[in-house]
C-alpha cells in the first residue's frame, strides 16, 4: 500500500507553475535547441513530452476517480515519450489544458478524497493522484528552468 499524499493549495499552485514554466521556456527557446539539450537518455522536447503525456494521463485519472467509483487504474507503461518531432509549443498547451483539468476537478469539496484503485499502488485517492502528478512534472520544469533560465 501506498502512502497516499495530501492535495492542497499548494499543490494546485505547483500544478499551474509547472505548466506556465514549461510554457514559459518553450515560447524563449527555439525548437531545435530544445532538441540539442539532453537530459539523459532524452531530448528536451522528448522530456516536454513525456510529461505533457504522463499529465494528460493523471488528469483522466482524476477525473475518472472524481465521477467514478473506485475506479481501477493501470499503470503507464516505462518510458513513455513521444517522438522528437513533435512541437514544443503544442505540448506545452496540452500540459497546461492537462493541469487545469485536475485542478478544476478537484475544486468540489471532499472531491480529493474520492478512491481508485491503482494496479502498482494499491487504494489511493484523487488528490494522491493530483500530488504525485505535481511532484513528477515539477521534478522536470525544474530539469528545464536549470538548463533554460531566464535571460
């Protein structure tokens, strides 16, 4: 089992500054410099990717564990980016529509308490889900605002 982490405020904050940081560096920084900077094994628009992807992921979860009742999820699959080629400043829109969805789903009261059940994770809850999206995509804008500051 899977200790479950709080959904709050805060976290709503991190969610819509992840977006706008990424949001930020994609409309400063030209696509291709994007794709020249690594960031392990991927490319920046690799990594703007494969956290658009894993939001859009956790906001359905969201909204599923919000409208549903304990809903079963999967877990997403190792890896997951997309193709290098795609546009940056797509991606970004779509993280920022993907973040505001959890935030606008968790607005009802007790919604961040409403259960899933996760595959890996065990019984976890809406606003768990939200957090753990928070911590994940904040873990990457922070990659990015190191590797892009402000000039």
């Amino acid at each position: 089992m899977t200790e479950l982490l709080g959904y709050d405020d805060d976290t709503a904050f991190t969610l819509m500054d992840v977006a706008a940081t990424v949001n930020a560096i994609v409309r400063r920084v030209p696509a291709e410099r994007l794709r020249a900077a690594r960031f392990g094994d991927w490319d920046g628009v690799e990594l703007i990717g494969h956290v658009t992807d894993v939001a859009e992921v956790f906001a359905e979860r969201v909204r599923r564990a919000v409208a549903e009742d304990s809903p079963a999820l999967t877990a997403i699959p190792e890896g997951m980016l997309g193709d290098s080629q795609r546009d940056p400043m797509d991606l970004a829109r779509r993280l920022l529509a993907a973040h505001q969805r959890i935030v606008a789903a968790l607005q009802a009261p007790a919604a961040a308490s409403r259960p899933a059940i996760h595959q890996e994770w065990g019984p976890v809850n809406a606003g768990h889900l939200a957090a753990y999206e928070a911590g994940h995509s904040g873990a990457h804008a922070s990659e990015f605002a190191t590797a892009f500051p402000p000039t």
